[in-house]
C-alpha cells in the first residue's frame, strides 16, 4: 500500500485528497471560467469581468437549492393546507362546542340553585304555616311536585353532561344568548378602547399634517422665490423670443431626458377637499419646472475667464468693412483654449460648416441649441450626451476668422439671438 502511494503520488496527503481534486476537476470542466464585457456608453469606457469556476458552481447550487426549496414549499402549500384547513375548522367547532356546554353547565347550576331554594321555602310553608287551608295546601303540593320535577330533569341533564361524550344541550337558546350577550358587551368595551385610541392618533396626525404642510410650503415658497430670482435677468431675452416664464415651466415639467430626469405628472385633488392642498401641489409643480428650466436653459459663460471682444448685433464686417449683422457674440481666447458646456444637452453637429470652421452644436430641449465655432479641435462626437462643464473643444481660428477666439451663439428653434444676458446671468 504504501509503496502504491510513493509510486503514483507525492505525499499521502495529496492521496487523501485526490478524490476531491477530481471532482474539482469535473467541475471546473463543466463550469469553466467565463469573462465578460460591459461598456459605460455615457463615459465609453469598458470593463471587464471574470467568473471562477467555484462562483460559476456555487450560483448554480444556489439556484438548484432555490428550485428545489421553491417546488417544496408549493408541494407544502398545496398537499397541507387543506388538511391543516379541515383541522383548523375541527378544532374551532371543538372549542365552539366546549364552549356551549360550558355555559350551559353554568345556566343549568344557576337554575338548579334556584328550584332547591323554591323547594325549601315551599316545605318551609307546608310545614311552619298554621291554619292552612286545603286549597292553598293543595296548591303548595302541585307546585312542590312540580319543582321537583324540574330539579330531577336538571339532575339528569347534568348527570348526563360529565357521563356522555356526545351530549348537546338543549338549552341552546338561552346559553347561545348568554353568551353572544357576553360576546357584545366584550366587543363593545373593545371597540370604545380601539375608538379612543383611534381619535388620539387621529389627532396626532392631524397635528402632523399641519407641520408638515408649513413646512414644505415654506420650503417650497422660499425655492420658488429664489429660482424666479436667478431668471430675472433674461427675463426680457425670453420675452422677445415670444416666451413668458410659464409657458417654460409648463414645457419643462413635460421634457425628459437622461440628463434633467423624466417628465412631472401634475398632482390633482378632489375639489371638496381644502384648497390649501391644491395650492401646495401647483406650488411643487412650479417648483419643479423652474428648476428643470434653471438646468435645461443654456445660462452661464463656455470659457473660464471671459472677456467679449464682440456683441451680438451690427457691426463692421473684419473683412470687407461693410456694416454685416453678427449672429453671436465673441470671447477672446488663445489657441488651446478649454469650452465648456453650459447646459446639459446632446451633440447634433460636430464637424466643419462653411464661415464658422470647425463647430459643435448642442440640443438643450425646449428649441434651445447652443453653437462654438472656429475651433482648434473637437472632443466630442455627434450623438454625445453632455454635462455643464463637459470640454466640448479647444478654441481656434478655422473658417472665416481673423485670429483666435470663439464665436458663441444660442439659437431659438433654429434663430439665433442676443445671448449676452444668458452668459451674464
């Protein structure tokens, strides 16, 4: 045996475990390492994972463990229930049953009590009462025999309750009111407990309700207030475009995209309800258009430092010297120079246009695009999706330009505009 050992293995350990490195290796045949590739399009960049094979044949236990456990608990689920059901059910009729004859033994002491206190007064008046008439003896007799009866028939069903398994009681109206009379008075002083402490909380949410409420009408109010505040400035750009505030915000509650978020559903109540509820949900809706129009609309400069060597408007053409209209303004900048997105949006144009040289055009939404021309380089592509601060490229002076700087313009459905008080908002 152990010359079989040091012939065909190296140590005696590696003879205990040859059986597992087999298994293993049958394994590791069946469920080989895998990799797997997933690209960030947003970003472009590309990552690459790598399974084992014991991650490959652990998962797979795990879900023949969930399959397994899974067809258990429905075979569980179908087979015993019913029976676990049936003896529910048995065992309520059970309790129901004691019950019953509980209260009847009760009812039955309770009346037994009573006909032996009947009968003792009844002797007491045969035997104690002086010139009693033969009527009235008579009377006591058959009322005495009576009770008697009674008693020997309680005697009997009494007997019989301990004696017989199968006893059912006849008083089932009496015993059956007795306790649905106790079953109710219970319920009731349950429901008055449950009903003050539903009032109490109640009232606490009230309470918390109105918290609440002042608080995010504050907030909301304040938000409102500030957003209105930083537009102030274009607001007689927007006017001259045909625009008003409003109709942005009702157009930028229903705009999406990847980059600002998905479109507002507005918040309706019911008109018997307080107004101030409607009011608060218009407020957010407001809210949260103005701050949708603050991200989409192109505000701010492209450049770091900046400095405008020429306005939007009429002017003397470089070239010819002839009054021309300039559809942009001008930033001065060296070759090299960083731009920058001002508003997120999608890169529609990236390439050479006849006069601007070398641009990029951005889509905004609501028909705002913003346009850089005479650049040196471009760092995007067309289809791109950009943030504010993205490098879209370098400034240059391709195209029809006397030396280097950026032409910048902001267009509304196509028409360019002044956007002198959307870089100095």
């Amino acid at each position: 045996m152990i010359n079989f050992i040091t012939r065909h293995f190296t140590s005696l350990w590696a003879f205990i475990t040859s059986p597992f490195r087999a298994l293993w290796r049958i394994i590791c045949r069946i469920f080989p390492p895998r990799e797997f590739t997933v690209m960030d399009t947003p970003r472009g960049n590309v990552y690459t994972f790598r399974q084992s094979s014991f991650w490959r044949f652990t998962k797979f236990c795990g879900k023949v463990g969930l399959i397994v456990w899974a067809t258990w608990s429905t075979y569980v689920f179908v087979y015993h229930r019913p029976l676990l059901q049936k003896r529910t059910q048995e065992l309520s009729e059970a309790r129901a049953l004691h019950d019953r004859q509980m209260t009847d033994l009760q009812t039955y002491l309770k009346k037994y009590n009573e006909l032996a206190r009947d009968l003792n007064v009844i002797d007491d008046k045969i035997l104690n009462t002086k010139n009693l008439s033969d009527e009235k003896k008579e009377e006591l007799i058959n009322s005495r025999l009576k009770t008697w009866g009674e008693l020997d028939f309680l005697r009997t069903r009494i007997t019989e309750m301990f004696t017989n398994e199968d006893y059912t009681a006849e008083y089932t109206k009496l015993s059956e009111l007795s306790a649905e009379f106790e079953l109710t008075r219970a319920e009731n002083e349950s429901l008055k407990k449950s009903n003050a402490q539903l009032i109490e909380s109640m009232q606490e949410i009230v309470t918390a309700d109105v918290k609440l409420f002042d608080v995010v009408s504050k907030l909301a109010s304040d938000n409102i207030d500030e957003l209105r505040d930083n537009m102030k400035n274009i607001s007689s750009t927007i006017a001259s475009l045909g625009l008003t505030q409003n109709k942005l915000v009702q157009s930028a509650n229903k705009f999406s995209n990847p980059l600002v978020g998905s479109v507002f559903s507005p918040i309706e109540f019911d008109k018997d309800m307080d107004p101030k509820y409607q009011k608060l949900a218009d407020d957010l809706e407001l809210w949260n258009g103005l701050t949708k129009l603050n991200k989409i609309l192109p505000l701010g400069a492209p450049v770091e430092k900046m400095r405008i060597t020429s306005n939007f408007g009429t002017r003397e053409d470089p070239f010819t010297g002839e009054q021309k209209r300039h559809r942009g303004i001008d930033f001065a900048g060296k070759i090299g120079t960083e731009l920058m997105a001002v508003a997120p949006g999608r890169v529609v144009s990236a390439g050479e246009r006849v006069g601007y040289g070398t641009t990029v055009e951005i889509d905004h939404g609501l028909g705002f695009t913003t346009l850089y021309a005479h650049l040196s380089q471009i760092s995007v592509a067309r289809g791109d999706w950009v943030r504010p601060g993205t490098v879209i490229g370098l400034a240059g002076s391709t195209g029809r330009s006397t030396g280097p700087h950026l032409h910048y313009e902001i267009r509304y459905k196509g028409v360019p505009f002044d956007p002198v008080k959307f870089v100095k908002e």
